[in-house]
C-alpha cells in the first residue's frame, strides 16, 4: 500500500502542471517558487535487517524554483516544457557509522527538464484524459536518469458537483518494481463552500471562504529525493536516495488577481517510504527510519 501511494504521487505530481495547463490554456507561461521546512529528528539506516548507521537530523530544507510553457496547443491537446531547479539542505549526524552511504554531504543541487503531454478524448460517451511525461535528472554531479509516466483516466461522472473516474498509471524507468497500477480520483462540493477532494496527491476536505479564500483539512502527499556517492567500498558509485511523505494539517490559498497564488501548509509529516537505491534501477541498498517530524511549506504561483 506504501508503494501504491508513492507510485502514484508520482505520476500526479508529475502531471498536475499539464492538467492546471489544460484548464487555463489561457497561460502561456507559469512560474511556481517554492519552500518546505521539516523540523530535525532522530534516524537510523538498516540493511538487511542490521543497523549500518544511526544518530540525528538537522532541520530539512527544500527550496525549488520551475517554469512551465505551453509549446503546443490544438483543440483538447496541449504539449508543455518545462524547468526546475531544487536545492535541498539536509544535515546528517552519526553517532555510529558501519558504511558509509554519502549522507555527510548536507548541500544538494537539482536539476530537471520535462515534456507533458495532455489530451482529452471520448470514450464510450465518456471523457478520457490521457497524460504522459517524459523527465531528465541533473544533479550538482551532471546527468543523472530520465523517467517516463502515463495515465489514462476515464471520468464516469464529471457534473459541476461531482467528478469520478478510474484510470491506470505506467512508469518506466522508476524505482517501481511493478510498471503499471490503478487510479481513482473523486471530487464533490456539497455546497458552494464544502468541498471533499480526493484527487492525488491531496486527500482534504475544503471550505471556500471566498473566491480568493480557501481553508483546508486533510493529508497531501509528495517525494524528496537527491543523488549521493557513496564512500564505501562495495557499494555502487552513483546511489538515489527517495522519501515519500504523507503531510496532515490544515493549508490555506488566497487567489491574487492575475492568476497569482499563494498557498500555505502545516502539521505533521509522516514517512513511508524512505531508502537508499542503485542509480538507474529499483534495487534497494538501504532502508532509513526517521520519526514523524513538524513540517510547513509555502508555495507561491503565477501565470502569465
């Protein structure tokens, strides 16, 4: 179930800037800046069952920067570029170190370029949204992998109260040892202010203040990750390491006009996956246990 949530993340994560495209194809260029902070906690590494590793985290720091554009657009199609810059602070503090995996680096650079591609079609009398994204991986160390995902969602109900689909989500070239898996979505409003969505990655129920104003309860979950050389020997040159968080708290966003948003988040962040993998494959070195730990996150968002 763990895997299940994280794989599919990933592909919403993935795609949700071509979906918010396909909705306001007015946009022809999207800035989003962005911070996460999480507070420092104890941690340990295992492999095979036995602790190599252990001791404590400084504080979590995430800060990105993307561009989005619209590159192609013909009816209900739209091809989309884009670029994103992550830097990523994280200290490690060991009391005990068997093997050294790479964790007493605490500065990570991120790079990435990615194509979307979104399109909307019928299918027995039904809407089909088919989705794809092709992504490159840079790190302060140069090129690092490329990934490709896909969803296919057909929407049985979409009315303006409530929309329900199923659909599959493909990967290739992930740390997921299974390519393909199932996807729901649903989202209805009771009423003009209580809306229940449970669209991934975000699992809340919202309450609409205004038209600017939006207050909001629930979980939301994403991914960190970076590249690191181990300093062992028997271990590969080239690891990843990936953490996939379930975030529950409330959030807030107010609507600027001109398409400028800022959305804010808090409360308690929860791991579920957490490990160390050989670069370009799913193979797990090493697994890492850290607590539930305070985090909070702002996102600021414009399009032009």
């Amino acid at each position: 179930m763990k895997r299940f949530f994280a794989v599919c993340m990933m592909a919403s994560m993935g795609i949700a800037s071509g979906y918010a495209q396909l909705a306001m194809p007015q946009n022809k260029l999207n800035i989003k800046a962005d911070m996460a902070l999480r507070t420092g906690t104890d941690y340990h590494i295992t492999k095979d069952g036995t602790a190599v590793e252990e001791g404590h985290t400084e504080a979590f720091t995430k800060a990105g920067f993307q561009v989005s554009v619209p590159f192609y657009a013909k009816g209900t199609t739209i091809l989309m570029a884009s670029a994103r810059y992550s830097h990523i602070h994280q200290r490690f503090t060991p009391d005990m170190r068997t093997i050294n995996y790479g964790f007493i680096h605490s500065a990570h650079h991120q790079f990435a370029g990615t194509i979307t591609g979104m399109s909307r079609l019928q299918l027995w009398g039904k809407p089909l949204i088919l989705a794809g994204i092709v992504s490159a991986d840079f790190s302060q160390y140069g090129y690092e992998r490329w990934t490709l995902m896909g969803t296919a969602m057909l929407m049985l109900k979409q009315t303006r109260e409530t929309q329900f689909g199923v659909g599959v989500v493909g990967l290739v070239n992930t740390f997921s040892k299974i390519p393909v898996f199932p996807m729901l979505t649903y989202r209805h409003m009771f009423s003009p202010q209580w809306t229940l969505n449970l669209v991934v990655p975000k699992f809340q129920l919202e309450y609409t203040l205004t038209k600017s104003d939006t207050f909001s309860f629930g979980a939301s979950i994403d991914t960190d990750h970076y590249y690191i050389r181990p300093e062992s020997e028997g271990l590969p040159s080239h690891v990843r390491y990936t953490r996939s968080n379930i975030n529950v708290g409330p959030g807030y966003e107010h609507k600027f006009p001109s398409h400028f948003t800022l959305t804010a988040e808090a409360g308690a962040q929860f791991v579920m996956t957490n490990r160390v993998y050989k670069k370009g494959s799913n193979h797990v070195l090493a697994t890492m246990h850290e607590k539930t730990a305070p985090y909070c996150r702002v996102t600021l968002q414009k399009g032009f």
